[in-house]
C-alpha cells in the first residue's frame, strides 16, 4: 500500500523517528523532493525541531502522570492528591523515652517547664531530648518532688512566631524544619502584642463538628517536606485577625538515630532544683523517616474509603499505620477469629466486642507498655462504639532447616563448601524477603525450587523442617506457661516415639536453684511433657506431667514449675529457654499474631556428590562437608530417632 508523504506523521515520540518523519515530509514535499537532508545545514534545522518536538512530547508525558496519584513520581503531586482524598502524610518522628524525675527538694511544688533538656549518648554521639509541655508536681514525702511518666522527645524544642497580615495573601505560618514532629506541635494565638491573652488551638479532625467559633488549625505538607499551618475563614471555623501572633511550638528531630537510648542525663538545674535523680522507665524508641511516596500512595486511598472510622482490619492497619509511624508491618483481627489473655497469650477462643492488633516495628523491638496504651488511646476517636482495640506483642516461631544437596561436580568449579554458602544465602534471602512479616507462610516447595535453582550443578534437595520457640521464663517463681504454634504437631499413633524423646525438646534449664544438675523436656507421644536430666547419657525422667501436649491443635502447656536459672543456648550464656518440635507439615502457615523466621545458626546444609550423575556409576559417595556444625533434626518424613535441642 502506498504512504502518503505529504502527510506528517505524528505518532512516534522518539527523537530518531520524529526526525525521520520530518525528513519523509519534506521529501513530499516539491520544493525538496532531491534535497541531500544529511549533508546541508537543514539537518541542523530538522535536529533541533526533532529535539523541541521530543521535549515537549517528554514534558507533556510527565505532566499527564502527574495528574494521577498512581503515575506521579514528585513528592509534592502525591502529597497533593492526597490531600484531595482527606489524606494525612506522616512527618518525621522524634524517638520518645519516658521518665521518672525526681528533685531533692523540701519544697511544695515545682514546676518542670516545656523544653526542659535531658542528654543521652549512643555510639558516642550525644542526643538531646526535652519535654513539651508545662508539668507541676507536689512533694508528697518532704523530702523530694517527683515527676513520674515524664514523655521525652528527642531534638530541639523550636518556637516560631508570626504576625497575622491578612492584607498578605502570601502570608504563610510554615514549620521550618522539614525534620519537624508535627505530633509535638502545639499551636497557640495570641490575641496583639499588648493583649498577651493566649489561646490553644487543636488541629481540626472532623469539619462536621465544627462551629463559626471553633478554635482548631489544618495542617498539610507542602514543598521541600515542610509543614504548613493555616485556619479557618469565619465560616467552618474560627478565623483570625489582623495583630494576632501565631506561636507555633515543636521538636525539630534526629529522626530514628537515638532510638533504643536508655540512660539520660539531667540538666544541671530544674526550677531552681540542682540535685536531680532520673530514671528511665521506657528506652527511647518510635524515631521515623517522613511517611514514603509508596506508603502515601497506598494508604490513603485505603483512608479515603474508611472515611474517617475504623469500622474493617484494613481500616485498623491503615490507622496503625498513621499512628505509629515505626510500623513495618501489622496483623489485626476480630475478637470473632481469635483472644488475648494475658496468662495464655493468643488463642482462637472467640472475644467479642475486641479488635486484637500486633504490630512488627522497624527496630525489632515489642511496643513497650506506654506505647501500646498510647496507640489505644489514639484509635478510640477512630474506633466503632462497643469495640474495643487492644495491642499484643507479635510472636516469632523459628524454623530449623535441615538442608541435603546432590551436585554434579561436572557442571561446576564449586566445592562442595562452596555449594553450601551459596544455598545458605539463597535461605537467607528467602527468609528475609519471604518470611519475617505477619501472614507469610513457609512453603516447603517453593524453598526445595530455590535450592535447586542456585546453581546448575544442584541436581536435587531435600529439607526437613523443625519449628522452635524460644521463651523467656520467670526466674525463682512458680510460673505456667502456654505456647500456642497453631500447626499440628507430628503424632501418627498414640505413645509415637516415647522412648527416645516424642517430637518434642528443649535446651536445658536448672530448678530449686541447684545448678549442677541440667533439665531438659520432652514428651511421651501421648499428649505428657515430661522433664528429664542425663545420667551417663540416659534420660532419668523427674517428672512424667509437667504439662500437655495437644498435637492436634499445636499447644504447649508448662504446668506451673520453679526455674531458677538457664543453661546455654547454641553454646552461648541465654536468658531463654528453646522448645523445638516437629510439625505434621513441611508447609507452616503463620495466623495472628505469628511470624515466621528461619534459624540461620541451627538449619545445617550437608552437600553430597551425585557419583551417577558425575561418573556413571551407579551409587553414591557422600563427601562431608567441612566447617559447619551439625545438628540432629528428625525428619517428618521418616521415623526420628532423636529430637533437635
């Protein structure tokens, strides 16, 4: 079919075509019908209208994905469609310690005021934290003025102060520190210079409940990070006025850098008092990184369609989320699927009228107890009537791999040592990419295709699986214990191999504070945990029902027992105690508040040279593997012979 040249072709934005087709529509043209375009000056004329041409189609692209939250890339286009969604973005957060302060003093009472200063050091970098409020306490035992629960921040307390102009229509009350807490930010009015009468205004969170009289401020991000404080017009709320002084006070942070500090430094006086005793009740934590470009543009459409109430889970992770910067990831659930009871932990066992919420922060740590109330507090505005939201620590079950590898040494340079490292790492990449999250289910399969597909030479794999608890008992008390694995346990028949340990083991622990002698636990293969010590080698059984086994349902039951020391762990000093135990499933699926992780000290790898595969030979040689520590884990798949401590 013949093209028609007189046409210019317009599809093709890319800078070649774009000259190309200007060329071909000049050759269609009479007047240069012969001309040589590549050696005159009209090729430069055509190069710069193909490069203005390319331009303003790249110009135009970018525009047009930013006009969309899904397609933007610039911080202040997402930030902005968010806005129209109602949305929120998270600023940087300053870690919070909490205090108990006390002053020698036989005073009455004393004052400690807002942006009162307390240092600590990490990694020999001095941090500062201070307060934000006015705090007054009385001297209840005559002899020292005790502050308790003191909330610290870390960074500088910065006040800023502006003079409202409403002739300015560029007047604007801006934080000037894009590392800002917008969290610490108290927002204050007052009414002229003369009239140094103030008023506390609160941010605005419903409009619906809004009045001409309101007192409340907005509050939105704007360029380069900063945050902008504005009011009302008079109508929704209460405006201002021209001479009225607008006090912005708040922390300017380090952001995550001083989290986990935990020894602070008094100033040298407060209130006129200079013997001072601080203790640390909670440990610096919850410092965060502004709220990422992928976090905006996930949640707030997820905020957007809860409509201010957290009525489903989504809504309470979307909440969480907002609320508790420091969040990675997060696992909620209806008291319908699951309880929380603080003597047996987390259980399936139905709780109306709650919404059970784990989080898994940033820095590894459980929420301490001021922070779980705290994030308690924060969801009540949000929450439906009657449904009450509660915090729990998440839980880490740990999995014990046992790795075999069959290579061909003809297809690789590797030793077999080598072959090892590399499937470690590719486990390792699986369990950091994989697992570690709320939800994220082990699958024996998958893990068997990555070992295989490490390298060429991996001919075939096999994996057995161990699950692990590590916990931490209560040392010199008569304490019970519940483990709640929610996998089946491995139990074909009743009294499954009871003489040499069940499926069930532990690392060693000592009792009535005798620590010559080591205990250790296992099970009877008919639903008893039992404590042994070694004499010789041989378990002589102490006690046949310290507690049950339900290996249908995956619980652990420690009858009440005295503990009063640890035996060591993977041979270094512990605090905890680890219970493994063999699942009926090479597939572990987390619920709740569970997470998984995989036990990189413990899972060991053993590669083995296929001689049929190598030679032609048909049987095998097995090479041990040098530098790695083997440990025995019973197989689901055959008959174990012993448990794995």
């Amino acid at each position: 079919m013949a093209v028609n040249d007189t046409r210019l072709r317009v599809t093709e934005l890319d800078f070649d075509e774009i000259k190309s087709n200007l060329k071909t529509y000049l050759k269609g043209q009479t007047q240069f019908k012969d001309y040589d375009f590549e050696g005159s000056g009209m090729n430069i004329l055509l190069d710069t209208l193909a490069y203005n041409t390319h331009y303003m189609a790249f110009n135009a692209n970018m525009v047009a994905n930013e006009m969309f939250l899904d397609s933007a890339s610039l911080r202040s286009s997402i930030v902005s469609h968010a806005k129209t969604l109602g949305y929120e973005t998270t600023s940087s957060r300053a870690p919070i310690a909490t205090l108990n302060v006390s002053l020698i003093t036989t005073v009455a009472t004393k004052t400690m005021p807002a942006g009162t200063a307390f240092t600590s050091t990490i990694d020999g970098t001095s941090y500062q934290f201070v307060t934000t409020s006015d705090v007054t306490s009385s001297n209840a035992t005559g002899a020292s003025v005790t502050f308790e629960n003191v909330t610290i921040y870390e960074g500088t307390y910065v006040t800023s102060k502006y003079i409202v102009d409403t002739s300015d229509i560029d007047q604007r009350f801006i934080l000037t520190d894009p590392r800002s807490d917008t969290t610490t930010l108290t927002v204050k009015v007052q009414t002229s210079e003369t009239d140094t009468t103030t008023t506390t205004y609160t941010k605005a969170t419903d409009i619906t409940q809004l009045s001409t009289s309101s007192t409340v401020y907005y509050l939105q991000e704007v360029e380069t990070g900063r945050y902008e404080v504005y009011f009302g017009d008079g109508v929704v709320s209460q405006a201002l006025s021209d001479g009225n002084i607008v006090q912005l006070q708040y922390v300017v942070t380090n952001k995550g850098a001083s989290n986990g500090a935990s020894s602070f430094s008094s100033p040298s006086s407060i209130d006129g008092v200079s013997n001072i005793s601080v203790t640390t009740v909670a440990s610096a934590s919850g410092g965060a990184e502004p709220e990422s470009l992928q976090s905006i543009k996930l949640n707030a459409p997820l905020d957007y369609s809860s409509q201010g109430r957290a009525v489903t889970t989504k809504d309470y992770e979307v909440y969480v989320k907002r609320l508790f910067p420091t969040t990675k990831a997060v696992s909620v659930w209806g008291g319908e699927d699951g309880s929380y009871d603080t003597s047996t932990g987390v259980s399936e066992t139905p709780e109306y009228g709650k919404v059970f919420i784990s989080i898994k922060s940033t820095t590894g740590v459980d929420l301490t107890s001021v922070q779980k109330t705290n994030l308690e507090s924060a969801l009540a505005p949000y929450k439906v009537a009657s449904i009450t939201p509660v915090v729990v620590d998440s839980e880490t079950t740990s999995l014990i791999l046992g790795i075999t590898i069959m290579y061909d040494t003809s297809s690789t340079t590797y030793t077999g040592a080598q072959i090892e490292s590399l499937v470690a790492t590719t486990i390792s990449n699986y369990s950091n990419n994989e697992l570690e999250s709320f939800n994220a289910p082990f699958r024996h399969s998958k893990v068997l295709g990555l070992i295989d597909n490490t390298d060429s030479s991996i001919l075939n794999s096999i994996a057995t699986v161990t699950m692990a608890k590590k916990f931490t008992p209560t040392l010199s008390s008569s304490t019970s214990y519940n483990f709640n694995l929610n996998n089946k346990f491995y139990n074909p028949v009743s009294g499954y191999n009871a003489t040499n340990g069940g499926i069930i083991a532990s690392t060693g622990f000592y009792q009535n504070s005798v620590t010559t002698t080591e205990y250790y636990f296992d099970d009877d293969g008919a639903g008893n945990l039992r404590i042994y010590t070694l004499l010789a080698g041989v378990r002589s059984y102490t006690d046949n029902a310290a507690g049950t086994v339900d290996y249908e349902g995956g619980k652990i039951t420690i009858n009440a027992i005295t503990i009063t020391g640890v035996g060591q762990v993977d041979g270094q000093s512990s605090s905890q105690i680890r219970l493994t135990m063999i699942p009926n499933s090479n597939d572990i699926t987390p619920v709740r508040n569970q997470i998984l992780e995989i036990d990189q000290v413990n899972t060991t790898y053993v590669s083995n040279v296929d001689a049929t595969a190598s030679t032609g030979v048909g049987y095998t040689t097995v090479t041990e593997s040098s530098g790695t520590t083997t440990t025995t884990v019973a197989s689901v798949s055959s008959t174990p012979t012993s448990s794995a401590y």
